[in-house]
C-alpha cells in the first residue's frame, strides 16, 4: 500500500539535478525551480564563456551554490568525464533534465546532411549519451527521474525543421524506452513538451519586420494557441518540479504537452 500523499512528496531537498545546457533559457528556469524546490544543481556548457555567463546568471538570481562544468553532450568522453567529477563534487545525479538543444531552420531539401546529423546529434543522441552516463548511478541508489525536453515537434511536423522534428520524434520514443528499460530500477523517465516559449532559440520567430509590424509567425503561433500568447520559460517550471519529485513516481514514459492548448486547438478562426 503506497504512503498517503504529503506535500513534502514536491520537496526536492538533497536531490543532486543536473540540467543540461542550463545557462539561460527554459533550462535555466527549471534550474531554478528545482533550486527553490531544495535541489542541489548542476548545468554544463560547452565552453568556459558560456558557463561563465551561466555562473553570472544564477548569481544574479541569488544561487551562489550552482555547480558547473564544461561538457559538449554530443561528446560521450566529456560527459563521462563530467558524471565522474558530479558524483565527487556533489554526489550521484538524483535528477537528469535533457534540456540541451539546437534547431536549424532549413527546407529540407536545402539542408545538408552535415547540418541534419548536427541537430540529431544534440536533440537525440545526446540526451541517449547523458542518460546512459548516469542511470548506473540511479540503479545504484535504488531511483531516479530523467527528464527530456520534447517539443510541439515530438507530435507536428512543420515546414524547415525536419532534423529537428525527426529528432524530437525520437527522443519521445527514447523516453518511452528508458521507462521500460529500467522502469523496474525505480527509474521514472517523462517527457516535457513545452510549446512556443520566449527564449534565445525562437528569438528569430519573433523579431518585428523592418516596417515594425510582428513577425509572421508570432501571429501565427498566438492564433494558434487558446490563449493568444507565446508562454514563458517559467511556466515549465511547476511541471518540471512535479516531474522530478516523489509526487510523480507511478508517472512513467508520460510526455506532459505544456502548450496552452496548442496541441487541442485547431486555431483562431479569421475574422
Ligand atoms: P536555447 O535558448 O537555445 O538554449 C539551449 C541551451 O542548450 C543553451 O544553453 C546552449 O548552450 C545549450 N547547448 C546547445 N548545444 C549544446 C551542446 N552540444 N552541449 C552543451 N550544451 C549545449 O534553447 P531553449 O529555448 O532554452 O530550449 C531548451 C530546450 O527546450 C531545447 O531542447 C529545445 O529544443 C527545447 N524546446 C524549446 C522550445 C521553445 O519554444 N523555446 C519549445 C519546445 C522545446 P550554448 O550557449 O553553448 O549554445
Ligand atoms: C520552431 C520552433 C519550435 C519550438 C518548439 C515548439 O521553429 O518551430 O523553434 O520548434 O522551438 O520546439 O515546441
């Protein structure tokens, strides 16, 4: 017979949460959730700039006690390296969120195989690289959450990002398989499908026109989702902790849409 639910089942308090590329953007964000949430967190970027301005912006938001690597995630002897240099600093990861991705926006016929193979390699192979990395630790400690950045795209295709579709596709699927592999090691490993969210990576989908009007597509995406809005990184931020906490240890192999809707609305009728 399960225990009878505590409020405490969201508290994160001595959980080690490494979040990939977590220097800014949605990554970032849940970072600071699970920080609020009593997580001890770790982010990684690929070189010591980027991990600097990471550093700067947890400092700014009052997290003095990130900790920080420099790891590619394409590259499995980095990521290795860095499980290793986690578990001695902090302590074997509690908490996977592959957050880490790139999207080229290229008709396909247009793009190279040079450039579809990069954004696999990040999008795909990548969140396969880290998770192997880290679930003998969880098997070890007897449990653990991994967590994948999925997208609108795990479900819809659209025009110039194939690679990244095809990617995005495959790591719901990838979900799905680390949930049957070691779903019996207490191991829970969800999907989290955000929406359009304002950050650095759909910047271009919002700038204005040189005539100052709104980009095409943010008028698109706002008649396409029920309330009219591109979302912001820290709506992620609830899902993400329930994801990661004891509250959801019979969820499993579940993708959670954090859409405003998009993927119920068929969209706003013209006027
Ligand atoms: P973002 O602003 O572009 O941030 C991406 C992060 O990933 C950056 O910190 C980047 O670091 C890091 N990164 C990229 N390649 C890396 C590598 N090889 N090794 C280590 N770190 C790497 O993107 P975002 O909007 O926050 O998106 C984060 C995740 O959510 C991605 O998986 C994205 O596909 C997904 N997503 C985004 C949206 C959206 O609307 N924004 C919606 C659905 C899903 P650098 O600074 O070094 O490049
Ligand atoms: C795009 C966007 C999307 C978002 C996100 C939607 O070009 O369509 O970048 O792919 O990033 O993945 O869920």
């Amino acid at each position: 017979m399960a225990k009878a639910f505590e409020m405490k089942d969201f508290d994160l308090t001595g959980k080690v949460a490494w979040v990939t590329g977590a220097s800014y953007g949605i990554g970032f964000a849940i970072a600071k959730a699970f920080h609020a949430a009593g997580a001890k967190i770790v982010f990684n970027d690929r070189g010591q700039e980027q991990l600097d301005k990471g550093f700067a912006n947890y400092k700014e938001n009052g997290m003095n006690d990130v900790h920080g690597y420099i790891c590619d995630v394409t590259k499995e002897d980095q990521v290795i390296e860095t499980v290793k240099k986690i578990e001695k600093d902090v302590g074997v990861v509690d908490i996977l969120v592959n957050n880490a991705g790139i999207i080229k926006r290229i008709p396909m016929t247009e793009m190279s195989a040079e450039d579809f193979r990069a954004v696999i390699d990040v999008d795909l192979n990548a969140p396969f690289i880290v998770s192997k990395a880290v679930i003998p630790g969880m098997i070890k400690k007897g449990h653990g959450k991994i967590i994948n950045i999925c997208s609108m795209m795990s479900e819809l295709g659209r025009e110039t990002v194939s690679a990244y579709a095809a990617a995005k596709g495959g790591l719901k699927m990838l979900t799905k398989n680390i949930c049957s592999e070691y779903g019996a090691d207490n191991i829970q490993c969800n999907g989290i499908g955000p929406g359009y969210i304002a950050t650095p990576q759909t910047a271009p989908l919002r700038e204005k026109q040189p005539d100052g009007s709104r980009h095409p597509f943010d008028q698109f995406i706002c008649g396409r989702t029920p309330a009219g809005r591109w979302l912001d990184p820290e709506e992620l931020a609830g899902p993400a902790v329930f994801l990661a906490s004891d509250a959801s240890n019979a969820v499993n192999g579940h993708i959670l849409y954090v859409d405003g809707g998009i993927l119920a609305y068929i969209g706003k009728q013209p006027k």
